[in-house]
C-alpha cells in the first residue's frame, strides 16, 4: 500500500492482518492524519481489524469500514516533534537615529524578532526585547549635540513552543545604535543685503530652519542667547545727514536639539546727504541754501546815492561775522536758517541834510531820541556814570553802536546754554558790559572780536557769578 499523504510508505498485510513495514514515515509536526487503507486482493478487512504504525507507536482510531470497496477509514493524531536550534543571527546596527531621540525600542528603530536557523527550517524568527533601561547616561546623552553616540543595548530571545535547544545555545541578543550629532540651525540670512545706501534701512533677518530664535549684537560683541538680543523685529540702521555711518549687524540661530548656526556679520554704510538751511540776504547777494559749517559769503549791494554802507545785522541765526563792518564778509552756517541785512546811513561827505524835525535821520526827532546813539537816551546817560566806559557824547567823533545779532534774546533758566550778542562796534574801543545798570565781573561773560562779541556765560545767567 502507498501512504496518500506522504507517498513514502509502502506497507503489506500477512494473513493475520498484521501490516508489514517496508520503510517507517516520520513526521515533524502536530497534526491530525486521516488515514484509508484498502485490501489486497485475497483479503477482506472489518473494524476489528487493527491498524498500527511506527511499530505499534500510532494507533489508528475511529475506523469505519466503506461497504463499497471494503476499505478502512481511520484517525491518526501525531504529536509534534519539535526542531532543533541551530543557531541565532545578530541584528544588523542601527544608525542615523536622531539626537535627542527618546530611550525606547520603538523610537530607536530595534526589531521585534530576530533571525534564527533551525534544523528543518520550518521556523526562521523568534521574538526578542531589549533592554533599554540599562542605556546609561555615560553611553548615551541626548543632551550632547556635537558628536555622533554608538553603544550597545542587550536582549533577551524566546524561542517558539516548537523549536528545542537541545546545544543550550545563548538566548541572549546584542545590538550596535548609532545617534547621529546633532544638525545645525540654518545661518541667518538679512533682507536688504549688507552694502552701502543713501537712505535709512530697516533690516530683518531670517533663518531656513523653522522655529529657530534670532540673537544678534550692533556693539562689535559675538552675539548668543546670554549677551545677544532676541530678534523680534527688523532692525533700523540709520546714518547722520552729511556723514558716512557703518553699522554691523552680528546674528546667530538657535534651537533646542540642533547645534546653533554659525555667527553671521552684516555690514551696512550709510550715506545720507548733508542738511542744507536757507540765508536770506536783505539789500546783499550770497542768499541761498547751505550745509552746517560751510562758510558763507555775502556782499552788500552798491549804495544808493547820497548813502553809505554802515554794516551788516543779524535778524535771525546764530552767527558770527568775520567782520560785521565790511561790505563782503563771511560767517561759518550754522544748524539753522539765517536772515541777514545790509545796513546803509547817510554819506556824510553828501549834502548836509536839511534842519528838518520830522527827517528820520534827525537826532532830535522824538523816534530818534530812543536810538542807542542817542546820548540823552536813559541806557546812556548811564553810560556816563561809568568811568571804564567811554561815553559818545564826550566825543563828537565817537561812533554810534547798536546790535547786529542776539537782541531781544530769551533764555530759559538752569539752562546750560550761553547767551551772544553781537555790536556793531570795534572791538578795540570795547570796555566792558552793563547790565541793570551794573558793570559785569569779566567772570560772567567772554569778548571777542567780529565786530564785537560777548557772550554771557551760563553760570552768570544762573545767578552763580
């Protein structure tokens, strides 16, 4: 007879009804055999008829007799032999995890099984957990960012119910992880780009990676999160109208888990063209706009006739003439608009003026009893009182004074500002300054020639001389 199942064994009957084995089937695994026999010719089987294999090791059960061919259908359970281990495979290493990684199996990529061989390789894996607890902090430091980590973490393998280690080969299972270092934030980068502009710029910076904070410094210092300034907004870098202004702009990138960027320099220039202010020049030429500390030159117009220049007035601006008496002068432009007039008086050397009270140019009309050249005005009969003080009416020749520049001055008290103000005077023949009808301590005040100049200190205007 031939086996239907696996075809290898042939077996014969005697007369008893004993079978007789030519060759014994062996079977590896747990199932369940349902097993036909059909007789020979010359024999006539029935369920009592008994059925063995394996010597007798495997009793046939359940049989039932087919009334048709007279053939005997019974049931064979087989108990499993389990195979034999033959060895176990290390796991490959892990590399490229991340930094920072959390210290579990799953986030570090280790497997579940491991390949094993076993002596009918029926059965090629078994099941393995490791031992992430004991990763100690010496073998792997998230914190560490600038260099690759490699340990070793251990495992423990179980094998399947149907595989015997007959050899005690080790159930224990060891495998290479690999962090990598950490990556670095993207450098910063500026919008506008470093160079040189005629116009104020606001500059913002950018980093590639998402997330990442700006620090950056303006002082020339190497920026990072203790010294540098959280970037929140675009930076204003701004010139000085007239000059030539540079500014760097140092910047880096960080973010927690990477590696900060490198330290990037932005150098800007800032040319803003110089401020220019407005001179008028009232009956002169040299009017125009100027920049701060460009020295002006201004003429006085041809007089008319029968007229004479006298000298120039300040009517606004803080200037000072090189020499307030000449018909072309010049003066340094200040941070302000200036106004400016060519004085002229009558020419002495024309035809005597007509004894007229109401002409203008008559000392003795009423308005020009008041003028500074007037010797019967208050200011200078207090004059006369004064002996350090010469006084115009003693000398028919004396020349009459009055101020170019500073009259009508205000100044605000505990200020730290000084006074000037400017007569038409020669400061050769300058003696000293009256105020409230009290000569000054030369302490509180300064002189100086063009035409003449005097300048009341601003301790003196805070009452401390």
């Amino acid at each position: 007879m031939q086996h239907r199942r696996c075809g290898k064994c042939v077996s014969s009957m005697d007369g008893c009804g004993h079978p007789v084995h030519k060759r014994l089937c062996r079977y590896n695994r747990t199932y369940t055999l349902r097993l036909t026999i059909v007789p020979a010719d010359g024999y006539v089987l029935n369920t009592t008829t008994l059925i063995q294999l394996n010597d007798g090791s495997r009793i046939v059960e359940d049989i039932t007799l087919n009334p048709n061919d007279g053939s005997l259908s019974g049931t064979v359970i087989f108990e499993t032999a389990k195979a034999k281990l033959l060895s176990i495979s290390e796991p490959a290493p892990i590399t490229g995890v991340a930094n920072g990684t959390e210290k579990t199996a799953a986030a570090f990529g280790l497997p579940d099984t491991v390949t094993i061989e076993t002596e009918d390789a029926a059965v090629t894996t078994a099941a393995a957990v490791w031992a992430m607890d004991e990763i100690t902090q010496e073998q792997y430091d998230p914190s560490i960012l600038s260099r690759e980590q490699t340990f070793t973490v251990h495992g423990t393998i179980t094998l399947p119910e149907q595989i015997d280690n007959p050899e005690g080969i080790s159930l224990g299972a060891s495998i290479k992880v690999t962090v990598l270092a950490a990556g670095f934030v993207g450098n910063p980068a500026a919008y506008p780009a470093e160079g040189t502009y005629a116009e104020n710029q606001s500059v913002a910076l950018r980093s590639s990676t998402q997330d990442a904070e700006i620090y950056y410094t303006t002082d020339g210092a190497a920026p990072d999160q203790a010294t540098g300034i959280r970037y929140t907004g675009a930076i204003p870098v701004t010139g000085v109208p007239g000059e030539s202004v540079t500014a760097t702009i140092q910047a880096i990138a960080v973010k927690d888990g990477m590696q900060d960027s490198e330290v990037a320099a932005f150098t800007y220039t800032i040319n803003l063209p110089a401020l220019k202010y407005a001179v008028t020049v009232q009956n002169g030429t040299g009017s125009g706009e100027y920049e701060q500390g460009q020295t002006v030159t201004i003429t006085a117009d041809a007089p008319e006739e029968g007229k004479q220049f006298k000298g120039w007035k300040v009517e606004k601006g803080a200037v000072i003439l090189g020499d307030s008496n000449a018909a072309t002068t010049t003066f340094t432009m200040p941070a302000e608009a200036v106004s400016i007039t060519a004085v002229y008086v009558d020419n002495p050397d024309a035809t005597d003026i007509p004894d007229n009270p109401d002409n203008p140019d008559n000392p003795d009309t009423p308005d020009n009893q008041d003028r500074p050249d007037n010797p019967d005005t208050p200011d200078n009969q207090n004059r006369r009182d004064d002996p350090n003080i010469p006084d115009a009416s003693d000398n028919p020749d004396t020349e009459a004074y009055y101020i170019l520049s500073g009259a009508d001055s205000s100044w605000t008290k505990e200020s730290r500002h000084s006074l000037i103000i400017i007569g038409s005077g020669d400061f050769s023949k300058f003696a000293g300054v009256k105020v409230d009808n009290s000569l000054l301590d030369k302490e509180c005040y300064e002189a100086a020639a063009g035409s003449t100049v005097i300048t009341l200190k601003a301790a003196y205007l805070n009452s401390a001389c």
